[in-house]
C-alpha cells in the first residue's frame, strides 16, 4: 500500500509498505526494499547511481536458441547483485546472474561467422555419428554368445 513519495536526486518514488511494516519501491523495474523508510532511502541512492553509467553495450552467443545476442549492461542490482541487462529487441531489463563470453559489439561480424561455423560442424558431427553408430551392447553380447560376426 502507498504511503508516501521520497525524493532521491531529483526524483520522485513512491514507497509502498506491507503488512508486516516492511518499505519498498520500484525503481527502473527494480524492487528496492528495506526495514525502514532511512534504510529505504540510503538503497535508493545506491541504486540511482547506475543513472549517472553509461550503458556498456556487448554480444553473447546463446546456445540454447543458437543466436548471437545484442545487450547493454545498465548496472548491478542493489539486492542480489545480479547484472542488469537490457536487451535489443526485448522490453524492460532482465537479471542476469551470469555474463560469461561477452564479446565487444564491434567483432559481431567475425563472432558470428564463428559461431555459424560452429553449428555447421555440430550438424556435421550429429550426422557422422548417426551414419557410423553401433549398438556396443549387441556387439559384446555377440561376444560373449561365441558369435564372430
């Protein structure tokens, strides 16, 4: 439930309380929350610092989509430390808590080459094995029964 409106650098922020007297509010899509309304406050600061960081912008390879993505990281969150990340094309901020294998925006040419050559050869790879698999299980029972073939 609203109780108030703060003020913090220049903004302001409503701030909600719950039933058990907990404050919190929302900040760029961010959920600040704190036992009191100074401690609230002093967050706030924290979090509106990101506001002065120029977005650091990157590309990630996802592999479970097989895409080269585009983001911007915008900051830290102030409660889990999560990166936050905006990415191109998708609305809002999302949490990342992993941002291994970011690559600088100006090799997505040759990263994506990279990453195009890597799915051909996986394809490559999966029709091998299917063209040249055997049962092992067959073949030791074989074996074991006596039978060369």
């Amino acid at each position: 439930m609203k109780i108030t409106t703060i003020t913090v650098r220049g903004r302001k922020i409503d701030v909600d309380v719950d039933s058990n007297g907990d404050f919190s509010a929302k900040y760029n899509e961010q959920e600040v929350e704190a036992k009191t309304l100074e401690l609230l406050r002093e967050k706030l600061e924290r979090v509106t610092k990101n506001d002065k960081i120029e977005p650091i912008p990157f590309i990630q390879w996802d592999g479970s989509d097989e895409v080269l993505r585009s983001g911007k990281c915008t900051g830290i969150h102030i409660g889990n430390h999560n990166m936050l990340v905006k990415w191109e094309g998708e609305k809002g901020v999302a949490q990342c808590w992993r941002l291994e294998g970011t690559i600088a925006p100006e090799h997505f040419a040759e990263y994506n080459k990279l990453c195009d050559a890597v799915i051909a050869a996986e394809a490559q790879r999966n029709a091998f094995e299917v063209q040249h698999a055997f049962s092992i299980k067959e073949r030791i029972e074989k074996a074991m029964k006596g039978d060369e073939s």
